[in-house]
C-alpha cells in the first residue's frame, strides 16, 4: 500500500461514506464441519460473532453497499449473509484457487478488483486470501479483515486501507465527531 494514497481516521470514514470501492473482506474465522457443507469448514461461534461486528459496524458508519458477493464456499457465504449488507451473490471467480493459476488466469481472477460501483456507493466481497504473481495483485489479509481497493486506471487497483477487524471500534468513535 502507498502511505501516499493510504487513506485512514475521518479520511477513510469520508470516503467510504462517499462511495468508490470495492471492499474486499476475507472471510471470518471458520473451524467447524456440518453436514449442510460437506467436506467444506463452515464458521463457528468466533466467526459468526465477527462477521456480525464488522455488519454492525458497516452500518453504524452509514457505509453505502451496492451489491454483496461472495466465494462459492459455506464460510464466505455465511460471512457474507451475517454482515447483513444486502443480498448476497455467489461468484466463482472469488473462490480460492485450486493451484498456481497461469498469468492469463491471475488477470481474470482479479478482475473483480476493477469493477466500478454505482455512484455514491460501494461493492462489498466475501472471498479468501489470493496469492498473486505480483505484490500489488496479491490479497493478504486477516480473518475478517477488509481491503480497500479502489480503481486507478491502466487495468489496475490499488490498496487505500486496510481495515482489521480490532479497528472498527476507533473508526465509530471518530464518525461520531462528524456532522451528520
């Protein structure tokens, strides 16, 4: 990420409230196997609860979402549907490779990265961590973390913040200061 372009505080709190981004979050903390997702971790009790802060606080900073997409997997569809951002769409080109794609394979894949939202809004996805040929294209986050991307032209996008789950609580302590 370029401490140039890195948006935080009131910044990061304007910004997402102003639309643009696309919110890439990695799903929440995952550990038990049910029978409705066989052979596939779902979320337990942890990921269920930190799915639910980070909805809440989605919300509690007036975070516009467009849209909600998530993998094809049960942890990131159940992350997905407990932040309580909107309808969720499954895309297979946010599930976690099988194997070290080839270069043409890693474009598509992160093509969702450049999607543009609607005006004022922003798109949320559920995915995983996605390793990359590039350090730029790579999407190393925590459980429950999210990555800000926004388009900066030339087929690529850029990191402008990361959000880990603990950072909620200052960002609703500093969108009280704002006016309304």
């Amino acid at each position: 990420m370029d401490p140039a372009q890195e948006l935080k505080g009131i910044a990061l709190v304007k910004a997402l409230r102003g639309g643009g981004f696309v919110l890439y979050m990695r799903h929440a903390n995952a550990g038990d196997f049910k029978p409705s997702c066989p052979g596939e971790s779902v979320l337990g009790i942890e990921g269920e609860a930190q799915a639910r802060t980070v909805g809440a606080a989605l919300r509690q900073l007036k975070v516009p979402i467009a849209s909600v997409f998530a993998s094809e997997t049960c942890r990131a569809k159940e992350t997905a549907q407990l932040l309580g951002a909107g309808t969720v769409s499954t895309r297979a080109d946010l599930n976690p490779p099988a194997s070290r794609p080839a270069a043409a394979e890693y474009a598509e894949r992160f093509r969702f990265l450049l999607e543009q939202p609607p005006a004022g809004s922003n798109l949320l996805m559920v995915s995983h961590i996605q390793g990359a040929r590039t350090p730029e294209e790579s999407v190393l986050i925590e459980l429950a973390e999210i990555a800000v991307y926004r388009y900066r032209g030339s087929g690529k996008a850029q990191v402008v913040a990361r959000i880990p789950l603990a950072a909620w609580g200052a960002l609703i302590e500093i969108a009280q200061s704002l006016p309304e």
